[in-house]
C-alpha cells in the first residue's frame, strides 16, 4: 500500500480508514509519529470533561498533543486488515469506552461484507440476461 506524503513531505494517512474512524469516534484519527517507525498512530481526541484540557488551555500544552495514542497501525496495512488491526487495538486499550469501540467495529465487520456480498451477487443477477430466454408475452400498442 503506497503511503502518500503532504506537501510538508510527512506521510498522510489514508482517507478511507479516516473516515470509518471518524465515523466510530469523532475523535479518533490517525497521525504520523516518526518515533512509530512504519505505524500510524491511532489517536483519540481528549474528550471535554478531561481534566487534562486545563493543561491546552493555560497553555501548557498544545492542543494538536491533546489526545492519547491507543495503538499503531502499519502504513502498509490495505483496507482489508485495517479493520482486524484496530479492532484488536480497541481490545487492549484499558479504558472501558475504547473496548467498547472494539464491539462496534466487530459488528460492522459482520455485516458490511455480508451487505457488500448481497448486493454484488445482486447486481450481478440484475446484470444477466433472462435466464429462461423467453421473451415477454406482453406487446404494447401504439
């Protein structure tokens, strides 16, 4: 899997496993750490109530370094791993809402290829002749 790089010359992550991050958590995302070699970073925004936002707003702390590194995933990782890879992240992780985050991509794993099964085996029916060759016995007048 090519990794691309921004315009600064840091690799930027993939769009797709950004997007079904976000959509499990708005703050969970993925960010390049040098000191991760070959990984991405899984990150996950610290929330509201965190007391550690005090920190970012007495200037402390920077808020882009305002999130917790969950787990790693490698950049050479397809679309097709990604999904195994931070659903075992989620499980070590030690805080009970990031377990849970584990659950939810297992559901969706269960179900989005039976759903993508379904509807290629569907469209591939729909995208065949009639298979008892017979034409159709209704004429329309004009």
């Amino acid at each position: 899997m090519p990794v691309l790089l921004n315009s600064a010359g840091q690799p930027e992550p993939p769009t797709y496993v950004v997007a079904r991050l976000r959509a499990l958590h708005a703050g969970l995302h993925l960010r390049y750490v040098e000191a991760a070699g070959e990984n991405w970073a899984v990150c996950m925004n610290w929330q509201p109530e965190d007391r550690r936002w005090e920190s970012v707003q007495q200037g402390q702390t920077d808020p882009l370094a305002a999130c917790d590194i969950i787990g790693y995933l490698p950049m050479a990782c397809s679309p097709d791993e990604a999904p195994g890879y931070l659903e075992r992240t989620f499980r070590q992780y030690p805080k009970d809402e990031i377990r849970r985050m584990a659950d939810a991509v297992h559901r969706h794993n269960e179900t989005v290829p039976v759903d993508e099964a379904t509807e290629r085996a569907l469209a591939e029916a729909l995208d065949r002749p009639d298979p008892t060759n017979m034409k159709s016995k209704w004429k329309f007048w004009t």
